[in-house]
C-alpha cells in the first residue's frame, strides 16, 4: 500500500473506534504527557491539515517554536465539544497533505497517536507492522522530536512479531508497537517488553 492508502486507512479505522466514545471518556489522559486523548485527536486533525507552506507560516507566527506551534495549532482544530473534534478529524481522513516530513515520519504521526489514544481506553488494534518497522527504523537512528536515538544507546531491540532488531547491548524484546511506544518515551509500551533491558529503558522514558 502506498503511503496515503495506509494513512487513510488507519485514520478511517480509527475514527470508527472513537465513534461511540462516552463524552467523559474523551478527557482520559493520552500516552502523551499532558495531552488528552482529545488533544492528541486535534492534533492529528492539524497535522493532516498542513502542507509544507502552512507549516512554515505557522511556525513563523510561533516565533519558530516547534512546540509552541504544535500547541496553538491542536486549539485550533480541538473545536468545541468531543463531537465536533470527531468530526473534524473525519474531515481529514481523505486528505494527502502534511508538513514536510519524510514518509516514516508521516507514518508516525499516525500510528503512534493512533495508540496514544487507544491503548488508555483499552481500545485494541491490529497495525501494519511493516509499515510500522519503517517508522521505528527511522526513529532510532535520529534524536530529533522524540530523542529516540539517545534513550536507546547500548540497548538491544528485538521485536516478538515481525523480524526487526536494532542495536547491541542489554536485550529488550516485545511486540513491535511496544518496542515503538517505549523507544519514543512512552512508558506505557515497556509494561509488554522483556529482557534484562526493559528496566533501562522505563527508566530512561518521561
């Protein structure tokens, strides 16, 4: 599948999954620290909705501060109530722009957050995990946005279901989504991994 074919489909999946989400249950918190799993769904909203120019308005006119865009532009598309966040982030699912990311990237933002919203409310999906290797492979090697790179020196990663590894050093092993999460600082993804290195690891996520 192309990369537009996978990140409409996943997009798709989804929003069917969040469709009959309890108003209540929109405020769970995310994998993402200090983000709702609301926030985390308005974020996806504005990534899909850039292209390389928006991206680089919007970053002028937060003072050229990743985070602080990143910030301004979820409150844009969060909207006024759990429904309306649903429906502009269904708005988005046939849309093939973004910021000026390459294709594991792009990946990434969309089956990464995919789970930062799904595994807190116990929601249970099935990912690509070639598609998913291709996201974990550039993340490792790079340190910008999640400093994967670092949190992952002398450390091992094997992965349970697909034939991935990375690494030298203390052994971690796990599902591929698991070994994704925890690379990428979420905590929550060392609670699926084993080995003598999975201790490290938690210890070095946020």
């Amino acid at each position: 599948m192309t990369l537009w074919e996978v990140v409409r489909a996943e997009r798709a999946a989804l929003a069917a999954d969040l469709a009959s989400l309890d108003d209540a249950l929109w405020a769970t918190d995310s994998l993402c620290a200090g983000w709702s799993v609301r926030d985390v769904l308005a974020h996806m909203t504005a990534t899909a909705r850039m292209n390389p120019a928006t991206f680089l308005f919007r970053l002028g006119a937060a003072r050229f501060d990743f985070h602080r865009m990143v910030g301004q532009c979820r409150l844009a598309d969060l909207g006024s109530s759990p429904r309306q966040t649903l429906e502009l982030f269904r708005a988005t699912i046939d849309l093939r722009g973004g910021p000026p990311l390459p294709r594991p990237a792009m990946l990434g933002e969309t089956l990464i957050h995919a789970e930062d919203i799904r595994r807190p409310l116990g929601i249970h999906h099935e990912y690509p995990l070639e598609d998913l290797r291709d996201v974990i492979t550039f993340n490792v090697a790079t340190n910008l946005v999640f400093g994967t790179r670092e949190r992952i020196e002398g450390l091992r990663l094997v992965a349970t279901d697909i034939d991935y590894a990375h690494g030298s050093g203390e052994l971690v092993e796990g599902p591929l989504m698991a070994l994704t999460l925890a690379a990428t600082g979420r905590g929550a993804g060392c609670d699926d991994l084993a080995g003598p290195g999975a201790a490290v690891l938690r210890g070095r996520c946020p």
